[in-house]
C-alpha cells in the first residue's frame, strides 16, 4: 500500500504505470520505484496522480488569430493567367501597392515591360505588385497567347504576374478595368496606362502610355503609396 501525500490515507491502484525509461508497479506495496522517481517528488507525484485516474488540468488553449482582412470591392474578381489559363483570385493581392497596366506585344510602348519589371523588382520587398493585362483593343497583341507570353517571359523576363488577354475599355471590359476607369475617370486611351491602387484597394491615381515607369511622377507617387499604413484587419 501507498500513503498518499495529498490526504494523508492509503490508496491502493492495482494497475502498472509505465513511465518513459523508468518502471513503477503499484498494488500490494510499491515492488520497485525506479530511482528517478525517488529523485524527483513532482515526478513522483504525477505519477501517483495518474495511476489514481486524476489526470492534471489541461493548458488553456491558444487565442484563435485576428480575422484576415476583407478583399476589398475592386479585387474580388477571379481572372485567367497568362501563361496556363488558371484561374487566379486577385483578392491574393489585398494589402499590397499595385500598378495595373494594359500590354501589348506590338506597340511602340512594349519596352516598357523591361521598366515595369525594374519598379516590380525593386519594390517588391515593400508591397509592390506590377499586374499586366494584355489586350488586344488597339490591335496591337497577338490572338496567340503563347506568343504573348513569350514576348512578355522570354523577350523581356517580365517576373510580375501576366494575365489572359481581353478587353480593357467599353461596355465589354473587364470588371476590374470598368471599376478602375469608374473610380479615376479615365479609361485607357492606349497600351500601357497605369493605375494606381493603394493597401486599401481603392484606386489611387492614373497614369497615361507616355508617362513611363521610370517617370519621376509615378515612382513618387509608388513610394507615398508604399508609405502608408496596411489596412485593419477586418475593414
């Protein structure tokens, strides 16, 4: 028999408690205590507990984490991409800065690829996120996507998501474009306009073909976008 160290009575616990490298039986009286026990009166102790089916209160679980911030009006559209035709969630974007502009593969402009994937490139690492979208409404883009894609990937190593060719103007554009052009008052008049968008989702600013990534307008106006706080979790 066994004097509890708790009430100070006997309890008898006729069942063998298995301890990791170290054994105790308990019933008649203790056979064999294994010297870790002897060393350790916590441990021995929670043993005692366990073979008298008291088990020890469990941790209070962790707090579930905040709520993931709602995608904004204008990124909750699901758009093919470039390269395969799957389909991608711009909600995936909320919370960053993004630069949305229409390509083309033919157009006078097309070289800007090579600055947009720079502005891409060097602000990345601070929220910054270049989205092409070619479009054929000024027949300058190929009916190939795969040629589309090469020029964009291959001729000038864009690295920024691309995405499936189509209507960026009119009553047959693309919700995003239509909210974009709603929102800044301009739709693109050529290849290569830019739009601005903040952390908030909310445009921001237009920027026509001419205006080039490199222009001193628009990388300043990156940066103050860069600058501004991320939007609350849940708004």
């Amino acid at each position: 028999m066994l004097r509890s160290p708790f009430s100070g009575g006997i309890i008898a616990v006729p069942i063998r408690h298995e301890v990791p490298c170290m054994t105790t039986t308990l019933g008649q009286g203790v056979t064999r205590l294994a010297p870790a026990l002897r060393a350790s009166p916590l441990l021995l102790a929670a043993t005692l507990l366990g073979a008298s089916g008291l088990a020890p209160a469990r941790p209070a679980a962790a707090p579930a984490p905040a709520a993931a911030a709602a995608c904004p009006p204008l990124l909750n559209h699901s758009v093919p991409r470039l390269q395969d035709d799957k389909p991608q969630n711009l909600c995936q974007y909320a919370g960053r800065v993004l630069l949305v502009v229409n390509t083309a593969s033919y157009c006078g402009f097309t070289s800007q690829f090579e600055g947009l994937e720079k502005l891409n490139a060097t602000y990345a690492a601070r929220g910054l996120v270049v989205l092409g979208f070619p479009s054929n409404d000024f027949r300058q883009e190929d009916a190939d996507a795969k040629k589309t894609a090469d020029v964009c990937f291959n001729t000038y190593g864009v690295r920024f998501p691309m995405f499936a060719a189509g209507p960026v103007r009119g009553s047959d554009a693309q919700p995003l474009f239509r909210q974009l052009a709603a929102a800044t008052g301009h739709a693109p008049g050529w290849n290569f306009n830019k739009y601005l968008v903040g952390r908030d989702g909310k445009a921001i600013a237009h920027f026509g073909s001419t205006t080039g990534p490199g222009s001193t307008r628009l990388v300043s106006a990156i940066e103050q976008a860069l600058a501004a706080p991320a939007p609350a979790a849940g708004r």
